[in-house]
C-alpha cells in the first residue's frame, strides 16, 4: 500500500466579496482535487487541539499523527533539528525573524524575503556583536532564523519558556510597542532585538537594500521558543517507510525528528516561486521506493500572510497542477493506496494570519467510499457528515482504515 498526504499550508479561507462571496480555493482551477473528491471522502479536521495557538508546527505535527498536546514543545526546537542543533537538556530555542520595521510599525515580518546569502551575513554578523557563550544565532532559510539561549538555572529556563512571545507575521502593520515579549524573561528579549536595531541599520547590505527600494532587515524578532522534544518514530508509529518534502524548517525539522528522510527539492523556496513541478516530481519518485510521502507547500500561507488574494489563488492552482495531479496520477496506477489532501489551518487573507477553524480534506483510494460531494471546497467540507477530532485521528483512518 502507498499512502500521501499533501499539505496546502493556510489554503483554506473565508469567503470575500470580491470574489462573488467565495473562497481562493472555491475560485481557483483545482481539476485535481475536485477528481479526487469525486472519487472519495470529503470532511473536516480539527488540526489544531482546543488551548493551543494555531501555528503551522502544531497543526502539521498533528497532520503527521503525534499528538500536539504531548510531543509539542515549541517551534525552536524543530527548527533547530533540520539544520542539525542538537539542543541541550538546559537550552532554548527561539525562532529568530529578520523583520522590516518603521517607525514602531510591523512593516514586513520577512525583510522582504530576503534572500538566503543576505541572511546568512546578517545572522553571522549579528552573532558575532550579539552572541557568547551562552547565546548562539544560527542561519536557517531567508527570514527563518534562530537564537538559542543556554541557561544558567531551571528557574531561568521556565522563564523563558513562560514568557508570550508573538509571531510577527500575526502583527502585519501593527505596532510592536503593544506586542513585545511579556514575562519574566521578557528582558533579555527585548534586549537583544533592541540592540540588533542598531547593529543591522549600519550594515551594507540593508544600505543596499534601502537603496534599491527593498525593505531592510532593521531588526530581530524572537518567537516561538521551545525546548528539545521527544517523539517516536514515525515507522515505529504506523510501520511505514517515508519521507518528507518541504521548504520550510518546521516541517522537515519534525520529519528529522521522527526518523522520516528529508527530500530537497531544487529550487523549493517556500514562497510563490517554489518549484512546485519538483516537489510533484521527486515525490512521485520517492513513491516508488518508498510506502509514504508527506508533501508541504508553504506558498497559499504565504499569500495569505501578505492578503494577496490573487497569489493565493495562483499558488492553489500550482499545487493542484503540479503537486496533486503528479502524485494523484501515479498513484491510480498502482494497486493499493490512498491520497489524502488538506489544508493546515485557515490563513484567511482579510485577517492575515492563521485561524483554528476547522479544515477541509480529502481522501481516496482503496477502502474509500464517495460521500457524494464533487467540489474540493471549505462549503462542502462543513456540509459532510465526516468530522474528525484531530489530525492524528485522520492519519490513522488515512493508514489504518479506521473511521473516527
């Protein structure tokens, strides 16, 4: 049996009136997603548990079936796995945004985008006036960084991870002043995302960047701060051989971190211009080798960080083109399988960040029955009868068979 699941990351929306009262995925061209509907099961999941923020670690650790309420810890420490930091019983990892400021204002949470040889002199510049031995900065991918703090006490490390920290892109436009770090460890923060303001203005790059009209990365922004989890095997779990393919350092870190191979995709950005082509390739080759392939695409979460509905909608279309039709084709050429295709969590792009609502999936293949819906969409997924408590449930009747 071979078994997929791909991940739309933030596809799922609320209706805009620009768009005839209807959602991007409702709008866009999606022959591939309506086929697989057609031929199986279209519902709801909760991803993400009641209490916890809907972030796209916690909601694809669920997706992957391990249980956000025991194996979370933050999202860090799963950064920190995928570019191989191995984290200290008494260090924390924080994810470490390069961030657009003005004027006390979030004006970009990604520096533009920046590209990932900026970065990697901007994180190494930073770590060379801000780091010791007690705090390190690491390079991840564009904006995605990170700082890791060894601590001196367990008092001091269950500060730092009881301090309310809040992800930028939650802020677009918003003024930082309201949404710094609250706590007891909240001094150390600001302290170091203060001083980097001073340290990233006199650097030559931004000075560029200012020049040719793109937006500075003027500043740090520390977020999401966790500690080394532990989790088992994802073979041990359900018995299965796969891998995962992603360009964003949360998901791979959790593959890393339950034995899953990482498959780099050339040109796989996570933005608009990912190689979406690749990624449908490349898992269609793991396919052939392997029992299970978890597909991610950061692209509609992006757009709808940005509320640009537009892209949103272009980045559906390529996923279902690209992503969906390669995998979906292949596998109906086998004997056995099942394809399961969902979006996260709702990133709907009039709000600009991420929702608890409820997602839309779909499933098919073997042992599948059709619920009688034709149209991949947020409408016909509340309309179905089919719900699931979690993501963790799905997975296990997407690998077992089981219906909950």
């Amino acid at each position: 049996m071979k078994y997929a699941i791909l991940v739309g990351d933030g596809m799922s929306d609320y209706p805009i009136a620009e768009l005839g009262d209807k959602t991007p995925l409702e709008v866009a061209k999606i022959p591939n997603m309506n086929a697989i509907v057609k031929a199986g099961m279209i519902g709801l999941v909760k991803t993400v548990p009641t209490g916890m923020k809907p972030a796209s670690d916690i909601a694809n650790l669920s997706i992957l079936g391990y249980d956000p309420k025991t194996y979370y810890t933050g999202r860090g420490p799963l950064e920190a796995a995928n570019i191989g930091i191995e984290l200290a019983e008494d260090e924390v990892a924080f994810r470490c945004n390069l961030v657009t400021v003005n004027n006390a204002i979030m004006a970009d949470y990604s520096a533009g985008h920046i590209s990932d040889k900026e970065s990697g002199t901007l994180m190494g510049y930073i770590n060379e006036k801000l780091g010791s031995d007690k705090i390190r900065f690491y390079h991840g991918k564009s904006y995605r960084n990170l700082m890791v703090v060894k601590t001196r006490s367990a008092d001091e490390l269950s500060d730092l991870m009881k301090t309310s920290c809040t992800p930028p892109h939650d802020i677009s436009g918003k003024s930082i002043l309201k949404y710094g770090p609250k706590g007891k460890g909240a001094d150390i923060l600001e302290r170091f995302m203060h001083e980097s303001r001073a340290i990233l203005e006199k650097h030559e790059i931004n000075r560029v960047r200012l020049d040719l009209k793109e937006n500075p990365a003027n500043m740090i922004w520390l977020w999401g701060q966790g500690t080394n989890p532990n989790m088992p095997s994802f073979k041990g779990m359900f018995g299965l051989d796969g891998a995962v393919i992603s360009a964003v350092d949360l998901v791979n870190g959790i593959g890393k971190l339950t034995g899953l191979e990482l498959i780099q995709v050339p040109g796989a950005t996570g933005y608009y211009d990912t190689n979406y082509q690749g990624k449908g390739e490349y898992a269609v080759n793991s396919l052939k080798e392997k029992d299970f392939i978890f597909v991610h695409v950061e692209a509609p979460d992006e757009a709808g960080h940005n509320g640009d509905m537009r892209a949103k909608i272009t980045a559906i279309e390529n996923f279902d083109k690209f992503v969906v039709g390669a995998v979906w084709n292949f596998l109906k050429g086998t004997q056995d399988y099942r394809i399961m295709i969902l979006s996260d969590h709702a990133t709907p792009v009039a709000i600009k960040t991420h929702t608890s609502d409820p997602a839309p999936f779909v499933m098919a293949g073997t042992g599948v029955e059709h619920n009688g819906f034709d149209i991949f969409s947020e409408k016909n997924a509340a309309e179905s009868k089919i719900k699931f408590r979690s993501g963790a449930a799905l997975t296990e009747a997407l690998i077992k068979g089981v219906r909950k």
